[in-house]
C-alpha cells in the first residue's frame, strides 16, 4: 500500500507543491504555503473486465434535457435581507461561507437564522469556540425560542457528523470552520489541511443528505477569509460581513452564490436586540443636510437586483505637499486618479496641486463605474465651494477621452431615484428613457464631461 506523502499548498491559490518554499510559485505570495498530508486511496478505483462505479446506486449519465424543468426546492428563512443576499431563500443541499471581522455579528445573525425557522426546519448549532452556556446567553438576549434550538460542543468532524446522522437536522451551523479537525490528519486545528479536509466532509454531508450548511470563516489583516482559498471554490455562497467601526449597521454582500446573483446586499442594523433588517437602505447611505452642500453628490448605485441611492462626499483643499494626497474611502484609489485627470484635462479643472479626499457614506463600498460621473461632480463642486442644485442626483461611466458612457438598467436607477422625490437626474444620453417620463425627474442627457459640469451648474 501507498503511504502517504506531505504536500504544501498555498493558502492564497490553492496550488500545490511537492516542497516548502517561502513563495508560492504561482501566486507570487510569501509565507503561504502550508503542510497538508495526502492520504493514499484505500480501494482500487478499477476492475479487470468492469469499472468500480457501475455498481448499483452509482451515479449514471443523464440527459440534461430530462433534469432542466426541476427546480430548487428554497425555503424562506424569515429575514428578507438574508433571504434577498441567498438568492430567495435556503437552498437544500447548499454550503454558505459566511464571513468578515470579529465581532461583526456573524455568530448572532446565524443564531437569529435558526430561531426564525423555529419548528419549521430543524437545525443544529455547533460551537467550536463557545460553550453552549454562552450560545444559551446570546439567544436569550436576542429574545429567541429556546425550545427549537439545539446546540452542540463539538470540534472533532467525525464526532459533528455522527451527531448530525443521529439527530437529522435539516440547517446545520459550524461556528467557526477554523476550529474543526479530523482524526485522520495530524496537523493543528486551524492549518490548511484541516481546514480543506473538514470542509470537504461537511461538502459531502450536504449533497448526500441535502441539507443546509452554514460556516462561518475567520478573515486575515487583509480581508479575506483565513485558510485555503480552494475553501471558497468548495462551497456554493460567500457571504461576507462588513462595516465601519463605530458604525450600527452591518452590510451582508454575496460574493460568490450559485443559486442568486453575486454582489447582492443586505443591510442590518445592529441593537441591543441583535441584528434588524434595514427595509430602505437608502435612508441611511444619505446624509441629512439642512440645504445643498458643497462636495456632495448623489448617485444611484446597483447591488445585485437593488439599486440604492448613496451619497458621495468629496473635499478638496490646497495640499502642502510635494506629492497631494489622494484619498478614497469606499471606491477604488486607482480609478479615483485617473478620473482627477480626466478632469484636469477635460474638465479644465486642475487640481494636482490639492489633496482630494473622496468618502462614500455609511460605509458602503462601490464598485461599479457608474459613480465615476457623481464622483467628478463631487470633486468640482468642493473645489469651487459651490454646491450643486438641490435634489440632483447622477451616474454614469466617464470615458479617459471625456465620453460619458452609459451603465446597465439605467431605467430603474431613474425610478429608485424619482420615488426619493429628486426632481434632477444628470446620465449618460444612452441611459435617458426612450418614451415618457420617470416620475417629477428632469433628465439631462449628456455625452461629454463638460456637458454634464455645464449641466451642474
């Protein structure tokens, strides 16, 4: 019999090699490789005169043709936020990573889960870090039934699934993936090949007995989720958790979701009671000011099937230094300089000698090019100290030649934004509605930068 050999895999790609260096040779990153113990086969995969898989109950091939009308059988869990970043609902059979900071609120949006389905879906709660007195604690600060909720204090994975064969539940909750180890692995709880192997047989578990499994992921000082990041390839939906500090709410983003759209949002805001849903989010992304402000913008951005309305700030002010500074919270800083030259060059307003600070508020970070229009318009209102006109709003993609490009459901960002009561809408001329009017909103339709900083007035 083969033994079994020791492999370094990358915790940032998940490439494999036969040796320990201190960069991994397909990623270019340093420090990530750990051990992780290949175990040989314990069975031929091949016969003479037949294959091993055709044996009865084996799965077959069959036409695509014949399985296409079936759908996924969802069940709504009770938060509509959650539901909405799920795709609609909890999935038989899926695998959700749910990640983002410490004390974020992961453990407490998974316990309220649990209590929302109550009696309708029975469920069991593995804690590999707390005792069951401290999950009992939260539950009865957040108001919950206590009487549903099953819990267990488990960190080996063979012991967790021998539990859920006995007990059957229907959503199983691993509180945190990094605490759980197997028997067959010497490594420490934690380590790469723990990791990916746990996560492989709760993987299994799920497809074999369809039910719902939710992990929670710790994340590094860079953001992303701890361990291997073969991790996320395993399972069908990333779901990380984030928010500023200091800050009540909490922004729940589906990076990844093989039964909904990816970059879907919820919004939470979190109490005393646990987490509550936001039902308009775009309340809280804009800021109250008395009258118009100087080196404000309002956008309507898209997160998944929601479009939101969200403010940009912008200051802009004589810089001392050689090098101004160039700063941007929630957007990207690359794209922020070069939008600053496009506006230099375009816009005629120069403003390499100033720091500009861009700042999307409540936290939220953009990602999408329609706010490259709002940002500009932002900056030139703070550098001109001169407000744009009142219940304006604005989105678009600005061209490195000055074009103003149109961006996807142009239409709807109008509706989101007249049913706001904005009276102003400055967007690409391709984005203008064809027929009628949306709502009281006066569409300015420009094609050039300086048709949309003419239009602003």
């Amino acid at each position: 019999m083969a033994k079994a050999r020791t492999a370094y895999v990358c915790s940032q790609c998940g490439s494999e090699h036969s040796k320990w260096q201190g960069q991994c040779a397909d990623c270019g990153a340093w420090n990530t490789l750990g051990a992780f113990v290949v175990e040989p086969a314990q069975t031929p995969v091949a016969r003479r005169g037949s294959y091993a898989g055709a044996a009865a109950g084996a799965p077959r091939i069959t036409p695509l043709a014949s399985v296409a009308q079936t759908q996924e059988a969802r069940t709504s869990i009770g938060i509509g936020e959650l539901d909405r970043v799920l795709g609609g609902g909890l999935v038989e059979g899926s695998v959700v990573l749910v990640g983002g900071d410490p004390g974020i609120g992961k453990s407490t949006l998974l316990l309220q889960m649990l209590g929302a389905l109550g009696t309708r879906l029975s469920s069991l709660y593995v804690s590999g870090e707390e005792s069951l007195a401290q999950v009992a604690a939260r539950a009865q600060r957040l108001g919950l039934a206590l009487d549903p909720l099953r819990g267990l204090a488990e960190t080996c994975i063979e012991h967790i699934l021998e539990h859920a064969a006995a007990e059957r539940p229907r959503v199983l909750v691993v509180d945190s993936i990094q605490t759980i180890w197997t028997e067959l692995l010497t490594a420490a709880p934690g380590s790469v090949s723990q990791v990916r192997e746990s996560a492989a047989k709760l993987t299994r578990y799920a497809k074999e007995t369809g039910t719902g499994v939710f992990l929670v992921g710790h994340v590094t000082k860079e953001g992303g989720i701890a361990g291997p990041r073969v991790l996320e390839h395993m399972v069908d939906a990333v779901l990380y958790f984030e928010g500023e500090a200091g800050s009540r709410f909490r922004v729940l983003r589906a990076f990844k979701n093989r039964f909904g759209a990816v970059n879907e949002l919820g919004v939470f805001a979190m109490s005393d009671k646990g987490l509550r849903e936001v039902p308009n989010p775009s309340a809280i992304f804009l800021s109250a000011h008395s009258g118009p402000t100087p080196g404000s913008a309002v956008m309507v951005t898209r997160e998944g099937t929601r479009p939101l309305l969200v403010e940009v700030q912008a200051l802009v002010d004589a810089s001392p230094l050689a090098n101004p500074r160039r700063v941007a919270l929630g957007l990207e800083q690359n794209r922020l300089a070069m939008l600053l030259a496009v506006l230099h060059r375009h816009g005629g307003a120069a403003v390499y000698d100033q720091d500009v600070f861009v700042n999307v508020v409540g936290g939220i970070r953009v990602q999408e090019t329609a706010a490259d229009l709002p940002v500009l318009l932002a900056v030139l209102s703070s550098f001109r100290n001169r407000a744009l006109p009142d219940k304006t709003i604005a989105f678009g993609e600005v061209g490195l030649s000055g074009e103003i490009r149109p961006v996807p459901n142009g239409e709807e960002r109008l509706k989101e934004a007249a049913t706001h009561g904005f009276l102003r809408a400055i967007v690409p001329r391709a984005n203008a509605p064809k027929k009628g009017r949306v709502g009281d909103l006066e569409i300015i339709a420009v094609d050039r930068l300086g048709d949309a900083l003419a239009a602003a007035g």
